[in-house]
C-alpha cells in the first residue's frame, strides 16, 4: 500500500531567529511540539551531525523512545533555512521503525513560512502498513499541524504551549463527554426503556395519548445534538446554549416530578455537574488551537 508523505505548511508573523530557535533547540521544541515528551541533544563531534535522542510518553507506563540525527542544517543566498532529519526506534511496540524529512523556513513580507514534510516506514510489516494508511499516518499528521498552529500562536501572541494545551484538551475532552451524555441521554431512558419518570415529565404537560411519542422525539432530538456535539466548530456555541438548557431542564424535573430531588445522583445534583462542566468549558473553548490553520498540501 502505496502512501504519502506528510505535509505541513504554515506562515508566521515573526522573525526567522525565533521560528529556528524554537525548532532547533530541544528544550524549546519539545514544549510545542505534542509528538515529544522530551528532546535531548547528545555530545556533537567536529564536522559530524547532531544526534539526539527523544521521548514520547503515550500511556501510563508506556513510553516511546527514538533516536534522530540532523543530518544538514544551512542557510541559502535568499534567506531560506533549511534542515533535515533522520529518525528512528528500536522499540519493537512503536508504530514508526525509521523515516527521514525536512523542515523549510522561508522568509516573506511580514514573517515565515514554516513547513515539514517527512515520510517513515511502518512497524509490523503488512498489518502495520495497512494500521499506519487507515489511523497513524491521519494521526500523525493531524499532531503535526496542531503543533505547528500552537507554535505560530506562541510566537506571535505570546501563550506559551502549556496553557494551549490544557484549553484544547479541555474543550474536546468535555466535547466527548458531552456528546456521550446527550447520546445516552436520548437513546436508553428516552427511546430504549422509555423510563416512566421520562413519561411522567411529559404527561405533566401534555395529554396521555402522545406522550410516549413525544418522548421517543425529544430522545431523537438529543441524539441530533449528541452528533453535532461532534461535527460543530464554534463549541463556544454549544457550551451557552447548555448554560441556558440545564437549568431550565433541572427546573423542569422538580417541577413535574418534585420527588425525584430526594433520589440519589438526582437531576438536580446532576444538572449542577454540567452548568459548572458548561462554564469551564465556556471559557476554555476561546480561541483554541486547531489543525485546520496549516496547509496539508503543497
């Protein structure tokens, strides 16, 4: 199976020193760059490449270790840097056996641009292969890109990568979350057992003959919302509008049903957990770092 290199481009609005300095030294790169844990520089010989060794922490417990070297550095008559890298792991469990790449800085009016390209071969031969083309290789280079984009924010905004971090993995960890809550929430009480506390809320309202129907709608209505949970960009979107849903539904449950605020893990306690998880995730989801800013294409 035949595949591409990966591909990432991106301009910056910066000096060329500070794209090379944070590229180039190891306890610079390592904080931006989300395929490494760690980079470190080995002892440098006269007239040899740097080598390096790096670590990328994946599990607990589970630590991916490599080797890499630079095989040429160099600056040309226009501006233009350029470097480019061999890389490795011994490691029979890794998904990348060795590969080799390159990164380009090229000045323009008012910045650089920065770009990648590099390829490897893939661990466990055929199933591997078919493993890296189907999840790995999309993996990686989607890594790529949200690295790149949170390198061009640090250095033209000043965040440092750390909080970027933490915003990104906050807002799509409590995207997750939520899109599993609602997707519960719709299928089993709703349209699975229609649970008779689900039939109880409606009846309250609406008459006997179209409740259960009602409830099995509002069930496929929270499904629809569990998917766009997935699919939607602007999460900041999807945060308010719960912030306004929850206290009406928890409302909604004492109202209709008065007893259910004496259960355990009842709607009240419950709906309180997701206005605080909606708040957090309200403010953490502004201006987060994205994949979607680079080029993947030449």
């Amino acid at each position: 199976m035949k595949t591409k290199p990966i591909y990432v481009e991106i301009d910056m609005e910066c000096e060329m020193e500070e794209v090379w300095n944070a590229s180039q030294q190891p306890d610079l790169h390592s904080q931006w760059d989300v395929r490494f844990s760690s980079i470190t520089y080995l002892p440098k010989k006269e007239g040899e490449p740097q080598t390096f060794t790096y670590k990328r922490k994946v599990a607990p417990f589970i630590t991916v270790k490599g080797w890499g070297k630079s095989v040429a550095s160099r600056s040309v008559a226009n501006g233009s840097h350029s470097s480019s890298l061999h890389f490795g792991t011994d490691q029979w469990f890794s998904p990348i056996k060795e590969g080799k790449g390159y990164w380009k800085y090229i000045p323009k009016e008012g910045g650089v641009t920065f770009l990648t390209q590099y390829d490897y071969e893939p661990n466990f031969s055929g199933v591997g292969k078919l493993a890296d083309a189907i999840a790995f290789r999309p993996l990686i280079g989607w890594a790529t890109a949200l690295s790149f984009d949170v390198l061009k924010r640090w250095l033209e905004k000043g965040e440092v990568p750390r909080t970027q971090y933490l915003r990104f993995f906050i807002t799509y960890g409590l995207t997750l979350l939520f899109s599993l809550i609602w997707l519960y929430q719709g299928l089993v009480p709703k349209i699975i057992a229609i649970h008779p506390e689900e039939l109880a809320m409606v009846q309250s309202a609406i008459p006997v003959s179209h409740s259960t129907a009602i409830v099995i709608g509002i069930g496929v209505a929270e499904i629809a919302f569990s998917i766009l949970w997935l699919f939607y960009k602007r999460k900041k979107h999807l945060f308010a509008f719960q912030l306004v849903v929850f206290p009406l539904l928890t409302l909604a449950a004492i109202v209709s049903v008065p007893e259910t605020a004496l259960h355990p893990f009842n709607p009240v306690m419950f709906n309180l957990a997701l206005i605080a998880l909606s708040l957090i995730g309200y403010f953490s989801s502004e201006d987060v770092p994205t994949a979607t800013s680079c080029k993947r294409k030449r």
